[in-house]
C-alpha cells in the first residue's frame, strides 16, 4: 500500500496520545500541551500519580511512514469531553482511528469509543500499558468496552516505539479489510 492516510489517535485525559505521538513520529511533533490546573488534576485521577503535569488542548500531530511508501499524518485529540468540537473538526478527512485505553480505568475511554462510532469511523483499541495497572484478559476487555468482534484489540507501551507502531499496523490492517470488504 502506498500513499498517505490522515489517523486520529483519541481516548480519554492521560492515556497516552501525546506520548505515542511523539514516539514514533518521525519530524518534531506538534504538541499543543498546557500546564495542568488545578481544576484538570481533579478531572484526571492519575495525574499525581504519573508526574503528568500538562495536557492537550488542540491536538498534537505526527508523521510516521510504514514501509518507505505509505505515510500516516496522526493527528492526536485532546481527551476531554469539552473538546468535542475540535474533536470532531480533527476528525474530518480522516481514514481511521486508534483509541488508546487505560486497563485502569476502561470506562473512561466510553466517550473516545461512542465518538467515533457516532462518526462511523473504522478504529482500533489499544491498551496502553501502565505499571502497576490491571492486565486483562483480551475477551474481559472486550466485553467490558462492547467491542464488536472484527474491533482489532491489542496491547501497546506507548513510550516503545515498536510497540506503537505494531498498534497503527493493527489500525491500518484493520482499515484494509474495511475498505476492501466494502468494495
């Protein structure tokens, strides 16, 4: 496959967007972090906890190419609800989207989830890897999210770069078959 393909990476305050971003782009991303109030504290449980002191507030955006031919543009969403007018925004044009999910905390990524079904946008689900966090079993998580069976469901570190682009690959599999069942 070559060409390019617009990717949104979603999911809820803290998961990782802006991490995974930054780890496999290959130019300096663009981040649009600011420091976190005192107000954003309270809304993420895991910020004391991780040292998190900033969050995005427009999007963050990365390139990464797979295989010398088919660029991917990911374009990073801000994980709070109040933002779903932007979300949506970055959203148009897009091929697919990888949700980022925390086993600590799964009913935070309802929201990410329900957008881009509202969307009718192809995704994958990865669950970004936070020591000490729950490992669940692949079929717990997706009972526990009401993931649809051809959902690909994968594990990912979102400071590892292999690891994160073994997630993108899972998405641009997934959007083959998508675009190739559709035909």
């Amino acid at each position: 496959m070559s060409g390019a393909a617009k990717i949104l990476v979603v999911g809820p305050l803290g998961v990782g967007k802006t991490t995974l971003i930054g780890t496999v782009s290959e130019i300096e991303p663009l981040s649009t972090e600011a420091s976190m109030t005192r107000a954003g504290v309270r809304v993420d449980p895991y910020a004391g906890d991780s040292g998190k002191k900033t969050t995005t507030v427009a999007l963050d955006f990365g390139r990464l190419t797979i295989d010398g031919d088919l660029v991917l543009y990911l374009f990073g969403t801000p994980g709070q609800q109040r933002f779903l007018p932007a979300w949506r925004d970055l959203a148009k044009g897009a091929l697919g989207a990888l949700a980022l999910v925390d086993s600590r905390d799964l009913a935070a990524s309802f929201d990410a989830l329900g957008n881009l079904e509202d969307l009718d946008l192809p995704f994958a689900v990865a669950v970004n890897v936070f020591p000490p966090g729950p490992r669940y079993d692949a079929d717990d998580i997706r009972t526990a999210l009401d993931l649809l069976p051809d959902t690909p469901l994968v594990t990912c570190d979102a400071r590892d770069r292999a690891s994160s682009i073994r997630a993108l690959i899972a998405l641009v599999r997934h959007l083959i078959h998508v675009a190739t069942e559709s035909s």
